[in-house]
C-alpha cells in the first residue's frame, strides 16, 4: 500500500510542477499585454483631454462678445464673458494674453497667476497661427495641461489660453475603471499626479520616492523607449510600465513620463489554484487505489472538526469554550491541552480587561485633575469617575479643617442626606480613615444583621475607604459603596482606589498652593496700587474703588474666576504708568501745557511697559493699555474700535470713568451717583460698550449707596463777581480746547454751543472763542446761577465728546487756576462741577 501511495504523491508533484511553469508563461504574457493595453488607454485619454481643451479655446475664441471687447480694448469686459463661459467648460484657469505673453486678464482658482505674469514662456513664442495647439506647460509650482489660440482684432493680437491642472484628480479621471496604479512625471524627474488603487500604500510609496525598478523605467522611456521592470514587496508584486506622453499638435513638443504598475498576484492565486487542482487529483487517486485512508480520514476528520469550532469560538472571544472528545488517542489528548489553554486564556483575559479599565480610570481621573483648579469642581469630576470604575452608587470625600481638625464631607453623591450632620460624619468610616490612616473594607457579612452594618453616611452596605494623604499627614479621605448586600470590595479595589486617592491629594495640595500665590500676588498688587495712589492725596483710593466696581461688573457679566482675577488686578495697577509721570505734572495746580498732557496721556503705555516684563498668570498688561480707549475708536492709546478693545479693558473703562465722576478733586465735587449713572448711559456706544453699561449698573446696585449729592453754595454770592468766575472758566476751558484741538475742532465746538443756546433758554452765547452773557435774570440770582450750572454743564459734555472727560478735568483745572485766589473760593461756592 505504501509504494502505491508514493507513486500517486510523484505523479500529483509532477503535474503540479509542470501546471505551475506552463500557467506561470501565460500569465506573464497577459500582464504583459494588459499593462501595454491600458498604457496605451491611459495615453489615449489624455490626448482627448488636451483634445478638449483645443476644443473649448476654439469655442471661447468665437464667442461674438469676446471679439467685441477685445476690438475695443476693453481687457476688462473681456475677462468678464471669459468668466461667464469659464462655468460652462469649468476649466482650472482662462488666461488672456497680450501680445507680449503678459497676463491681462485671467480667471479660475488656480493655477495663481497675477497680472504682467508671462506664464507660458516658451510654449507662447510657439503659437502664432489661429489654429489651436496644445501642450504641458509647468505655470508657477503647478503642472498644467494648457490649450491656446492666437485671436486678432483691430486693437491688437491676444492669445487665449484655457488651463487644467495636470493633478492626480485628473488623472485619476482617466485612468478610471482601468486596473492598476498610475503616475506621471516632468523632464526633471518630479512626480506630477498620481493615481492608485484603494489602499495601495505600496505603489504610493514607489511613487512618491521612486523605487529602483521606477527609476529604471523612467530612465528607459525618457530615451524614447518602453521602460519595464518588476517591483516586489512584503504585500505583493507589481508589473512595471513606463512610456513617454506627448501631444499631438504641441509646437514645442513637450513630454511627461506614464508610469503604470499592475498587481501581478493573479499568477500566484492561478498557481495555488492549479497546486490545489493537482492535489485534489492526487488524493482522488490515492483514495481510489487505497480505500481504507477513506474510513481513517473519517475517524480523524470529526474530531478536528471540533477542535476547529472551538477555535473559531475563542476567536469570537467566548473563552468559556470546552472540547469533549472521547478515546484514549493523541486527539483526546490534544483536546485536553486545549481546554487547558482555554482556561489560561479566560483568566489572563479578565486580568488584562481590569488593567485596561483601571488605566483608563485613572486617565480620565488625571485629566480632570488637570483641567480646573476649583477644588469642588475637581473633587466632583473625581468622585463620578470613581462611582464608575467600581459600578457603585455612593460616595463621597471628606476633608479636614486646617484650623480645627474637623473632618467635613466635601462632596456626596448618593447619600441619604444631602449635607449629613456632625453625628453622622463622626461614627463614619471615613473618620477613622482620617484618624488611622489606613484603607478600611467593609464587605457584608450576609447573616440577619448584615442591613445595620452600614455607612453612617451614604447608608451604604458595602464600602471602601482609604485616606487622603500628604507629607504634612492624612487630610481627609475618599469613601465609595453600595447599598448591594451582595457586593464584594478586594485587595485590588484598595489598590486602586489608593491610586487615585494619591493623585487627588497631589492636585488638592496644587490648587491651595496656587490659591497662596494668587493671595500673595493680589496683597502685593494692593500695596503696589496704594503706593501709586499715595503720589496724590486726591486719588488716594481710587484703585480700590476701581477693583470693586470692577469685581461687581464682571460678576454680572459671568466672567470665569481667571477673569475675575485678572480683572481685579488689573483694576489695581492700571494707573501704575503714573509713576513714569513727573510728580511737577501729575501735582500740578495750574494749567498743563500741550508737552504736559500728552505726557499724562502716555500713562497707560508707561503701565503696559511696567507689567509686561512681570510673569503675571493672568493678562494684566493688555487691560491696562487699553482701559482709556473708546468704543467708537477715538481713545487712546491705540484708537482701538468696538471689539477690537479687549473685554476686561473696557469693563475697567466704565469702572473708572465712574469712580473719577464720582470722586471730590480740589477744583469741583464729586457727582452725584445718578448723575454719574446718567452720563454712563448717555456716553453709552460713543466712549463705552453699551452692553458693560448696562453690566455696571446693575454691579452697582450690589454695592449700596453711592455719593451724596453736594450742598448747595452759600446765598451770600454777588452776582456779578459769580459771573465774572463763570466767564472766566468757560473762556479758560475754551482757550485750553482750542490750544490742544486746533482751530476747526474750536469752530464746531462754538457752533454746537451756540445751536444749544439759540432756543432762548439759557442767556449765553460764544463768540470768538469767548462766552457773552446775553441778559440777566435779575433779581433771581439762584435761577441765574443755576443756568450757569446748566451751560458749564452743556460746555464740558460737548467737549468729553472729542476728548474725554480726563482732559475735561484737566481744562477746568487749568482755567481753575487762571483765576484770582478770590475768585477760585468763589468758584467753589458756586459748585460748578465737572460733568
């Protein structure tokens, strides 16, 4: 039986052996030819493509309104109905030419030419008949395919040119439904387009960097012959073709390289066909000459069948899975060992899925760990994330008290009360945690007293808790449970719940180390502020009223605390420029000079300058730039506009327009709070945001009271020494404008005093730069002063228009000091106040 057997297993060898040589010709012979075939379709297809766009250059070119436009020169209109038929033929690019090759006008979104731009070199120089030709042209970094005609008109000669892009999109549109991957390049050896088959990642890579046998072929076909060669890799080999590109009617003749591999897997899937077909022979022989292997094979065949199944199961991930085969043979044996590693498999499986859980938790644990630095918000994101890797519904996190030593659960979730009392938090097992310092596992026990064994806090059943624990000691303590008599916590669970019990004290230990320095830095700012302040006694806490009415505003806006806190201290610090002002300046009594008030008008830039060296966690320096522009773009220093003002600078804008309002200086009083409201509002979307306006009143209203109004002046004034004081300021103040302005701002100013004053209500008028007093009430002196009130009032607003009310007090302060010491006391008891 046995020589029977081998001369069957001979004759099946040798049939085998010759089947796979004859199928091993054939099959070279048809890749051959078929890579030859689609070479020559892939050519063929790119000529009609050039063939196309002769044929749109040609249908451009006799379009009547092209032939007008350009009969008048008129490039413009030109470019206009090149545009328009451009969407009927949607090619890359139009170009329109002079005679020079220069670009007049073009359209398409790429390849980018600009105007003056001689795209086409050569290949223009070539086309000087009607007729229209066609040829690859490298336009900028951009492989092209470019059709032009020369057109003649009365105005001159044009050549029209119509583009597409030489990219792999094209050419993944002509090589469509043709098997392989393609690619073609220029004369200089760079790749131009490419087109492979889906998830070919080798052909791209012999592409992208040619592969030898690429390089070969290419060398081959750039000699005017048919390059061939043979790729093989780790995932298959390929047939290669390469052959030159050329276009018919190009008067430069110009040449691109065609690149083609074919997959030639076909012949190793017809050889283990034809080896499959021999074998198949081979063992019908020998099961024909030898019965019995029939009855054997049948006895082997089921249970390796078996054993198959259950193969095929632990790859679908049941590894629960066991063969049962009976006998006492090497199957049963290898059935055994095969039960055996299913076991090993189920429980390095079940292992390998905890770490793998685990590891995830205690990611998901270190990115909320890192993502605030609110203690609450942190210790919530810690507690859920712990609830879901143990599958339990109650938990919660106590912390001591570090001046008590009390123990107070922070955050609860699932708990039977919401803030449990000190009674439950005392007997809990979460202070003896604390206390000892070591983890504590409560598992029921399951006899008839198991529900009493609970949680004083959670009520949970089943617990676990380990403590919270520095180098300074234990600060508190995490605690998960269920209220699932049933539930089990293991070693592992301690493990675990030890882990991230470690990271949680590490970030709590971050976040009151962060709160420190933020406390040291705003007590630093503070003092900073309040020596800036100290420079004049009549500012002497103006940046505290700032920084609240800052504070105030932005907690109505609903600003982050980071906001906040850069807010604060921006409030602080945003007159520290003042401290580059000379003290002569900034405590001068008298008038400023033009020198003097644009440097006081440098403070914010000088402040900038100061903090931006400083390492402040929060952005200080921009704010304090920018708290003096307007939102209309006439502040300073930058003229910013609208939201081009950062956020916190226009906040602090409003915060301190109010407190300078509402503050005494030496030369009036302070508005009142409504006064000072009021002019908010009517300055609102001219000088300030309308919208942080709004934000501020309300603040404000958190705040309490404001200013008091300001007593009246004393009865005793003579009316024409207040009108002499009257018309002493206004002409001073106006002097002061007109110096700093110019002579046109002066003008419009009278003009819009003068409109004001025309109705006849208030008896005064401006003429050459001073104010006349047109009439007199009188014997009515408190009505004559307060129409003074009204008109000084109408002066200084008109003026905030175009300057600010900043250089407003710095007017009144100079005309202020022109004045006789007399006639400044009596300016006093008249209360004519900046508005």
């Amino acid at each position: 039986m046995l020589p029977l057997v081998g001369v069957a297993c001979v004759v099946g060898i040798a049939a085998t052996l010759v089947a796979v040589a004859l199928m091993s010709g054939l099959t070279d012979q048809w890749v051959a030819s078929r890579a030859e075939a689609i070479d020559l379709s892939t050519r063929a297809r790119l000529t009609e493509a050039s063939r196309d766009l002769r044929e749109s250059v040609r249908l451009m070119s006799q379009d009547p309104r092209l032939e007008d436009w350009l009969g008048r020169s008129d490039e413009a209109a030109a470019a206009s109905v090149l545009t328009e038929m451009n969407r009927a033929i949607r090619a890359d690019s139009v170009l329109l030419l002079d005679r020079d090759g220069s670009v007049v006008a073009a359209t398409g979104a790429a390849p980018a030419v600009a105007a003056g731009d001689r795209p086409l070199g050569a290949f223009f120089d070539a086309t000087t008949t009607p007729e229209p030709s066609a040829t690859f042209v490298r336009i900028g970094d951009r492989d092209t395919i470019a059709a032009a005609r020369v057109l003649r008109s009365t105005a001159g000669t044009y050549t029209l040119c119509v583009v597409r892009l030489l990219d792999s999109e094209l050419l993944g549109e002509r090589t469509r439904g043709s098997a392989g991957s393609f690619a073609l390049y220029d004369d200089d050896g760079r790749l131009v387009a490419m087109a492979n088959e889906p998830g070919d990642a080798v052909s791209e890579a012999a592409f992208e960097a040619p592969a030898p046998p690429v390089s070969q072929a290419l060398a081959a076909a750039a000699a005017g012959e048919v390059g061939l060669g043979s790729l093989e890799s780790t995932s298959g080999a390929y047939h290669v073709r390469s052959s030159q590109v050329t276009l018919p009617s190009d008067p430069v003749a110009s040449r691109r390289y065609l690149v083609t591999l074919m997959r030639t897997d076909v012949i190793d899937a017809t050889r283990v066909a034809t080896i499959r077909l021999i074998a198949l022979l081979s063992i019908f022989a020998v099961l024909l000459l030898w019965g019995l292997g029939a009855w054997i094979a049948r006895s082997v065949s089921t249970p390796l069948l078996t054993l198959s199944e259950g193969a095929r199961r632990i790859a679908d991930g049941d590894f629960t899975t066991k063969v049962r085969i009976g006998g006492a043979n090497e199957i049963h044996a290898l059935a055994e060992s095969f039960n055996s590693m299913t076991d090993s498999l189920r429980d390095r499986t079940e292992s390998l899925t905890r770490k793998v859980l685990e590891l995830a938790t205690l990611y998901e644990i270190s990115r909320s760990l890192g993502a605030t630095l609110d203690l609450d918000e942190l210790l919530r994101g810690v507690l859920d994330s712990a609830l879901r890797i143990f599958e339990v519904e109650t938990g919660y996190i106590s912390l001591r008290d570090r001046n008590d030593g009390s123990l107070a659960v922070r955050i609860v979730t699932g708990g039977g009360q919401l803030e449990p009392d000190d009674r439950a938090v005392r007997s809990s097992m979460a202070e003896w945690v604390a206390r000892e310092g070591r983890p504590l596992i409560f598992n029921p026990s399951g006899d008839a007293h198991a529900a009493s064994q609970v949680d004083t806090v959670t009520g949970a059943s089943a617990a676990l808790s380990v403590p919270l624990s520095t180098n300074e000691g234990v600060i508190g303590a995490i605690t998960v449970g269920t209220r699932d008599a049933s539930f089990r916590f293991s070693a592992d669970d301690v493990r675990l719940l030890s882990t991230v019990a470690n990271h949680v004290a590490i970030a709590i230990g971050n976040i009151e180390l962060f709160v420190s320095l933020q406390d040291a830095y705003l007590a630093t700012v503070r003092a900073l502020a309040a020596a800036v302040d100290a420079k004049d006694t009549y500012t002497r806490g103006h940046s505290d009223g700032v920084a609240a009415y800052s504070v105030a505003t932005g907690s109505v806006l609903g600003l982050s605390p980071e906001q906040m806190t850069a807010l604060e201290m921006a409030a602080y610090l945003h007159d520290i420029g003042k401290i580059g002002v000379r003290e002569e300046i900034l405590l001068k009594p008298g008038r400023l000079t033009d020198a003097e008030m644009g440097q006081m008008r440098h403070h914010p830039l000088i402040g900038a300058n100061i903090l931006r060296p400083v390492a402040f966690p929060w952005p200080i320096a921009p704010v304090v730039r920018h708290h003096h522009e307007h939102w209309d773009g006439r502040g300073y220093p930058a003229g910013l506009k609208g939201e081009e003002i950062p956020l916190l600078a226009r906040v602090l804008g409003v915060a301190d327009a109010y407190e300078a309002m509402t503050s005494d200086r030496p030369y009036r009083r302070g508005r009142s709070r409504d006064e000072a409201v009021a002019e908010l509002r009517r300055c609102a979307g001219t000088q300030f945001d309308p919208r942080i306006v709004d934000a501020f009143v309300a603040g404000l209203e958190r705040l309490g009271p404001g200013h008091e109004q300001p007593a009246e002046p004393s009865a005793d004034l003579m009316p024409e020494e207040a009108r002499a004081v009257f018309v002493g300021i206004a002409d001073g103040m106006l002097d002061s404008y007109r110096r700093l302005g110019g002579p046109r701002l002066a003008a419009n100013l009278e003009a819009e005093m003068n409109a004001y004053f025309e109705p006849g209500d208030l008896p005064f008028r401006v003429a050459g730069g001073h104010l006349v007093i047109a009439f007199e009430y009188g014997d009515e002196p408190e009505r004559e002063l307060e129409a003074m009130r009204h008109a000084l009032k109408r002066l200084m607003l008109a003026m905030e228009g175009t300057s600010g009310h900043s250089l407003v007090d710095h007017f009144y302060a100079e005309a202020l000091s022109g004045l006789s010491d007399r006639m400044r006391s009596t300016a006093a008891r008249m209360d004519l106040r900046v508005v």
